[in-house]
C-alpha cells in the first residue's frame, strides 16, 4: 500500500502536469475525486497563480470544508478575495464547530448576514460557541449533541433516536441532562444497544467522563482525550450547565497544530505561514529572526574578541574552539528538547522540576567527563600538547553541565515569562553554550598555556 506521503507527491505532480496544460475539465474531474482535506493540501502545496485556477473548480457544496481544513494565513487570503453572497452560502453547509472556526476569517460585515441567515435555534448555538476563545473547550465544541433524562426507559430513548433519523457524527455517548440542562453523567451507545429496554437510563448512567470547564484549554483537553482515549467529552459553563461536546477529529487537530509549532517555532516561524507566501512577506518575517541571531553571534564574538592576542599565539586554539561550542549546543538541546515537551505535554510541574534539574545536572556530568577524556585525547594526538588536551578537556566538561542546566532552566524560566520555550529556547541556550564555551576554553588557554 503506498504511503501517504508518495500519494501526495503524485497528486501534487498530476495536478501541476494538468494545470500546466490548461486542461480544465480533467482538473474539475479529478477535484471530485478527492476529499475536502486532500483539496486543501494540494492548494497548500501549489504557488499562488495556480491556487485560483484549483479554487474557481472545487465543488461549491465542498468549498466550506476545504476552507476549514487550510492553513489559516491561506484560508484568510481566500476569504478576502470571495464576495459577500458566496460567504453566506458557503457558511450556511457547514457544522456549528467548523462554522465557528471560520467566522474569524470572515469580514465584520459578513458575519451579521451569516447570523441572520440561520434559523433562530441554530443562531443561538452558534453564538453561544462565538463567546469562548478559540483555544479553549468552549471554542472547540460543538453544540450539535444529543440529551436524554435519567427518568426515562432505553425503549424510549431507541424510538428517540429512530425518530431523528441521524445522529451526528463521532457519537459514541448520549448525554443525560437534568430539567435545567445540568449536566449528569454519560450512556454509552454500545451498552443502550445491548440493555435491557425496560432499564431506566439511570441505571446505565456513568460519572467516569466528566464534564470539561468551557475555558479549559485546547493543550489540556487534548491531553485527557490521549490519556483516556475518548472518542467525545462533554462541556460545561460554571453552573454545570451542558453547552456541547467535544469529538476526537477537533483534538486530532489540535494535536496536530501543536506539533507544528514546536517545530516552526524552533526557526522562529509559524505554522500557518504559507509555503507559497510574496517574497517580501516571508523575508519580513524571517528579518526579525536572523536580527535576533545576529546580536547572540556578536555576544559569542565579543567574548573571543577578548582573547585575540591569545589566539594569535597559539593557533591550535582557533581550530578546537568550534569543538567546544558545538559539544555544548547539542547537549543542550537534548535537554531542552526534553523539557519543552515535558512541557507541552504538561509533565513538568513545580513539584518535579527541581529533580529533572538534578537529574540532568548529573547526565550532563557523566557525559562532559568521556567526552572531555575523548576530545583531551584527540587534541594530545593531532598537536602533541599535553596542556592543551587537559584545557579543552575541562572546557567540554564544564560546558556540557552548564549545557544541561541552561537546557533545563531556560525553558522553565521562559514559561514563567510567559514567553514560548519552543520559538525562543533554541536562541537563548545557542547563546549561553557558545558564551560559556568559548570563555572557559580561551580563559583557561590564557590562564594556563599562553
């Protein structure tokens, strides 16, 4: 079976083949075979010029979904460039939690029409989810679920569901609710299936999935779904009051999100940034980066700049000093790379920190000593300068255990700042490594050879 990614590739290149020959109806044809999601990454995939050509032939009772599922930097491009008529036609086919999505994107003008477009009961709904932030259990749910009271038989709430016909979709538990929409406890599909019908829902109602906080945020929730593998969860306001749910495809998502940002961050970019972005734009972005890089390279250069006359005396010096900043950037980006997903995935607490640090103070001792044995060793060899093998031996060793705090610390300290360790850990730790290397390296060489 071939893989996701090859079948991407070949999509991309049938697709670009198609476009470049200006065969219209083969493109249209060949949209209709794909999924929403798959339309969407081959628009991600493709420059700006050919995006239009793809957008004016998808489907127009698709064109919501593939908006949901592109980058958003993109999706608001699109959204720009489409009249007023066509958002309110495309908004009208969607779910509540993919519409509520989307109506940020929407001008300010729009979004009045959309509202006033819907029926009175899924107005409400659709508000009421608007009231939350984004990354938050409120902003992720969706309104659409299906309550039942703890009073009534199974052979009731049967011809119940038999009578709606559908129920929406990543339904794996009915919600029992009160007389005031109190949230009470959950019955699963598959016991409602399988019971007596003459039970009340009461004896099957379950209190093991709890209610969500409707500001509980997007990173925790993802969390207790991967911990107790949920398929949907309920949320709740303060009062207790049932307001939605929560299904497994939104936590995909989010997950998904996350680990994009941990990796763009670490470039000091984001995951919405648009592959196919102007040239100015992307550079503009980029500038700051590079700038802030810069003024870290300046420090590390200004400490070696103290050492000029040393270096000049012994050249050996010049050639190992790389070894040194380098032995010390890779250990700690080990363990920041530890403690930002520590982090992320909510493993690191006042409680534990101080003994990951001990921990990693240790492995940065262990580790700093064989290599400042082995690298001490391969400098005595290649310049036959049994000082200098014992310098730069003490410099990896020292270098390595401050790599390991620093690793350890500065994202802790950056959460605290509330600043994110991921887009400006990798910076801060390249800094403290190159500084800290090049100082013990060069000061102890002035100290102790020169």
């Amino acid at each position: 079976m071939p893989s996701s990614e090859s079948s991407h590739k070949k999509l991309l290149k049938e697709f670009t083949d198609l476009i470049d020959q200006g065969t219209v109806s083969q493109v249209r044809e060949k949209l209709q075979e794909l999924h929403p999601a798959e339309i969407a990454h081959l628009i991600e995939s493709l420059p700006q010029d050919s995006r239009e050509s793809i957008r004016e032939l998808i489907d127009p009772q698709i064109e919501g979904e593939v908006l949901i599922h592109l980058q958003e930097e993109i999706r608001a491009r699109l959204i720009s460039e489409m009249d007023e008529t066509k958002l309110v036609e495309v908004a009208q086919a969607l779910d509540n939690d993919d519409l509520v999505d989307i109506l940020v994107d929407f001008p300010d003008e729009v979004i009045p029409q959309v509202l006033d477009a819907m029926d009175e009961q899924r107005r409400q709904r659709v508000e009421a989810a608007m009231a939350y932030p984004e990354d938050t259990a409120g902003g992720l749910m969706n309104t659409d679920t299906i309550t039942i009271r703890q009073d009534i038989s199974l052979d009731v709430v049967l011809r119940y569901l038999r009578r709606l016909g559908a129920i929406p979709e990543s339904t794996d538990s009915l919600f029992v609710v009160d007389r005031e929409g109190a949230y009470l406890g959950a019955v699963r599909l598959t016991q409602l299936l399988i019971s007596d019908p003459n039970q009340k829902v009461q004896e099957l109602l379950s209190k093991d999935i709890e209610g969500l906080d409707a500001f509980t945020s997007e990173k925790d929730v993802a969390a207790l779904f991967t911990q107790r593998d949920l398929i949907s969860a309920p949320v709740v306001d303060s009062q207790g009051k049932l307001l939605g749910r929560i299904t497994i495809d939104d936590v995909v998502d989010v997950i998904r999100e996350e680990a994009d940002h941990s990796l763009m961050s670490m470039a000091g970019l984001s995951e919405e940034d648009d592959m196919f972005a102007p040239v100015i734009t992307s550079s503009r972005r980029r500038t700051l980066w590079l700038g802030v890089n810069l003024l870290t390279a300046l420090l590390a250069s200004w400490v070696i700049g103290h050492f000029e006359n040393t270096i000049e005396k012994l050249v050996a010096l010049a050639v190992l000093m790389p070894i040194v900043a380098s032995m010390g950037g890779i250990a700690g980006s080990q363990t920041l790379t530890i403690v930002i997903r520590g982090i992320a995935v909510g493993k690191i607490s006042r409680g534990n920190a101080m003994r990951l640090l001990n921990k990693e103070t240790l492995v940065g001792m262990v580790n700093g000593s064989v290599w400042a044995l082995i690298v001490a060793g391969i400098a005595v060899l290649w310049f036959q300068d049994y000082q200098l093998g014992i310098i730069i031996g003490a410099a990896i060793l020292i270098n390595l255990i401050v790599a390991a705090v620093a690793g350890a610390v500065i994202p802790l300290v950056l959460q605290k700042l509330h600043i994110d360790p991921a887009l400006a850990g990798g910076v801060v730790l390249t800094t403290v490594t190159d500084v800290i290397g090049f100082l013990s390296f060069l000061g102890l060489a002035a100290l102790f050879i020169v």
